[in-house]
C-alpha cells in the first residue's frame, strides 16, 4: 500500500470503505493489508494531515481557523492540538520558524 489515495482530507469525507473500493478490497482487507505494512488507515490520514496543514503554513497566509477544514479537522483548536503533537511547536510558532529560515 502506498499511502492515502489522491482525494485528501476534508474533501468529502474519504474513509477506508471508500478507499477499499478504489482498490477493489473490502474495508476488513484493506485493514489487514495496512496492518501488514505496519500502518493503518487512522495513521495514513493523520500523516497526509500533517504533510497538508505543513505545507499549507509554509505557503500561505491563511488563518488557521481556514486551515484547520481544508486538512478535515474540525477547528482551529483542533489544528493546533494535532501540530503540536506532530511538530512540538505550534502552528505559530512554526510560521514564525520557517519564516526565519526561507
């Protein structure tokens, strides 16, 4: 398996019966072939949120409160939860870095 399929986070709800179609598996198979990789679906969406909601920082001016819906998390305060757990810092706080250092 090869990470998430192309249609990403907040656009539609995609969730691993959607995905399982895609790829012509059931949810139950395509589970237990992300488990044989050592992954799962929570943690593909989870890293494919992280590597959005990064980008997104590092290009844009968008207040997080817009950010947090494009990358499927319910609020701003949901975004800076899920990124400080992800980076250590908040999402602030990594604007204000990666700004220092483009």
């Amino acid at each position: 398996m090869s990470g998430v399929p192309q249609r990403g986070p907040g656009h539609g709800g995609l969730g691993p019966a959607d995905a399982g179609r895609g790829v012509h598996l059931s949810p139950r198979t395509l589970r237990r072939a992300l488990q044989g990789e050592g992954t799962s679906w929570r943690a593909l969406l989870d890293a494919a949120r992280h590597r959005r909601t990064r980008r997104l920082l590092e290009t844009t001016d968008l207040p997080l409160d817009r950010i947090a819906p494009l990358v499927g998390l319910s609020g701003a305060t949901a975004l800076v939860r899920a990124f400080t757990r992800w980076e250590g810092v908040t999402p602030g706080a990594y604007r204000i870095r990666g700004a220092g250092t483009g």
